[in-house]
C-alpha cells in the first residue's frame, strides 16, 4: 500500500470540485488523505463527527453540513458500523486518485462514480440524520443504532482527547459521569463545552494533576474553563500591602 495519497493538479479542472468553496475543498481533500492513511480503500473509520470534526480542523456544525451536503450529492455515504463507530465511504475514490483528465463524459467515468449517483437519488429519500444502507448489503438481523446526541458527542470526545493525552482509554463511570454531562448539557451548549474539553486537556497545573484528568473534575472546572473558552478571564493583579503611617519616635 502506498503512503502517500496522490493529488493531482488537474482536480481543479473538475465541475464538481470547482463548484465548492474553499472549506468544502479542503474537507474533501482531507477526507482523500485520510482514506489514503487509513487503508486505501476509500473508507474513513472513526468514533464520530465531533471526532472528524477535530482531525479536519473544522468545528462541529460545519462538519455536519458538509457531510449531508456531500452525503445528497452521493460522493459520501455515512454509516454506522456495528460497533458504534462512524464509517465515511468515497464510493468513487479510485477516480480522484487516478484522475488526469477530467474532462472525461459520463460514459467514460469509472462504474464508481455512476453508482454515486443512484446513491444520491436514494439519499434524497431519507431523512437529515438517517443513516443510508447498501441495498445489496442489508442484513436479516436489525442492528442496534445510537442515537447522535449532544450526550454522546461529548462523551466521544472526551474519550478522544483522554486517549490523545494519556495513552489510555478513560475509565466511564456510567451514573456518575453520565450525570455530571446531563448537568453540564443543561448550562452549556455541546460546542461550547468541546472547546472547553480541549482546554481542560491542555491545562498543567498542580490540581488537575493531583485531582486527575476526569469528567468529575471538568465539571468542578467548569466555570473556569467557559471564562477561558469566552476570551474574557481577568488578569490577576499583585495584591500589595496597605501603606502605613510613619512616626517619627522622638517627636
């Protein structure tokens, strides 16, 4: 397999490529390499959006908007593998990989591309957030689905970012972390609280390295952490001694 995705300079001779803003070429052009890294099969595995989100350098929504938006056209297809993670397909992958002229008719386009095609008609059927299975591929047995919540994102994420730091995966204590992110859910919004995640794992000093990395201790962080999350954290000021009045002993 090679390592190195090849991208060739003659995309931008691509309607469709030229047709995107300059976010939606890059998401695309990452999701290429990352399809190159991960196998060369044109599959991106990983544990969510939120967690896509963070390899691409875009923030959450946007990255939802552009999958659905790529997902309609029929270059994605989105899946939930069965073991809960997230599975981005580029059904005609081979055809960015070896594009050298692209201003090749429908005709000679690879059977790939033409089958995203039929995909994007069946997407137009589905809802926003449903999931779109293969009709070749559809299993006798119903698999389980989970549900895309804010509950969900942030404990994806929280796990992602535990493993990047320490090498480990986090220890989810199920009733009392989860009740510490339902509180959290009710006074912050999900992207708020992921931008505050990244701080929290960043940060170095004494307590949390006594105290632990834990969601227990993102929560009794939480005040602090949204004041650096909003740019607005006072600057601390030495506090001096009061002035004391002098007198003179022989007066």
């Amino acid at each position: 397999m090679a390592s190195y995705a090849k991208i060739w300079t003659d995309i931008f001779d691509d309607d469709w490529f030229l047709s995107l803003n300059c976010n939606h070429r890059g998401f695309w052009l990452q999701l290429i390499i990352a399809a190159k890294m991960l196998g060369d099969c044109g599959k991106i595995v990983c544990k969510s959006a939120a967690f896509l989100s963070h390899i691409c350098g875009l923030d959450y929504r946007t990255t939802v908007s552009i999958l659905e938006k790529f997902k309609m056209q029929g270059k994605l297809i989105v899946e939930k593998s069965e073991f809960g993670s997230m599975v981005v397909t580029i059904p005609n992958y081979q055809y960015w990989q070896q594009l050298r002229n692209a201003k090749l008719s429908v005709q000679e386009k690879p059977d790939s591309d033409n089958n995203a095609t039929k995909l994007s008609q069946i997407s137009t059927k589905t809802k926003p957030n449903q999931t779109i299975t293969k009709p070749n591929n559809i299993s006798a047995k119903k698999k389980r689905t989970i549900p895309d919540t804010d509950h969900a994102k942030f404990i994806d994420y929280f796990f992602t970012k535990h493993k990047e730091r320490f090498d480990r995966k986090y220890d989810f204590k199920k009733g009392k972390d989860g009740k510490h992110v339902s509180d959290l859910l009710k006074v912050y919004k999900i992207d708020i609280l992921l931008q505050m995640v990244d701080i929290f794992f960043d940060e170095d000093d004494e307590f949390l390295i006594k105290a632990g990395y834990t969601i227990g201790v993102f929560r009794s962080q939480s005040n602090k952490l949204a004041q650096k999350q909003s740019g607005n954290m006072p600057t601390i000021q030495p506090i001096g001694r009061a002035p004391v009045e002098w007198k003179d002993p022989d007066a």
